[in-house]
C-alpha cells in the first residue's frame, strides 16, 4: 500500500501517506464512525486473513466447478 501512495502523491499539490494502525485501533475507529461492531469485527477478520495468506490460494474443486483452469488472473 505504501507503493501506491508514493505514486498517488506523484499528482502535483497532493500528497498521500500510508498509515499502519493497529487491529485494535483500525475496530475502534470504525465503530466510533458508525460501523456496526460486528461488521467491524467480520471485516476485520478478512484483513487478517488476507495478511496471513490465507486469500492467495484457490482449492483446486475451483477448476472443477468453473470447468476451466483459473490462471489467477481473472476475478471469480
């Protein structure tokens, strides 16, 4: 993400930061704007798994239910 800051900050008169903020922090901010807490907290989770990898595979029954191989490119 801090890649396409620095290259959204290339507009002129416009610069764009990148912020890491805690789980913690990212759930009560939120919540105080008005997200419901259990959205914040099934959101959350999809950051966290998306952080550990866990969205980057595709089980191979994938192949078999589109009829055709998923080259990763495409969005399903």
């Amino acid at each position: 993400m801090a890649d396409h800051a620095n290259i959204a900050s290339e507009v002129p008169a416009r610069e764009v930061r990148f912020t890491t903020v805690s789980d913690d922090e990212w759930r009560v901010r939120r919540i105080a704007s008005g997200m419901p807490a259990d959205y914040a907290e099934m959101l959350l989770g999809v950051f966290q798994a998306a952080r550990a990898g866990e969205l980057v595979a595709t089980d191979p029954m994938l192949q078999t239910l589109l009829g055709a191989r998923n080259s990763g490119s495409e969005i399903c």
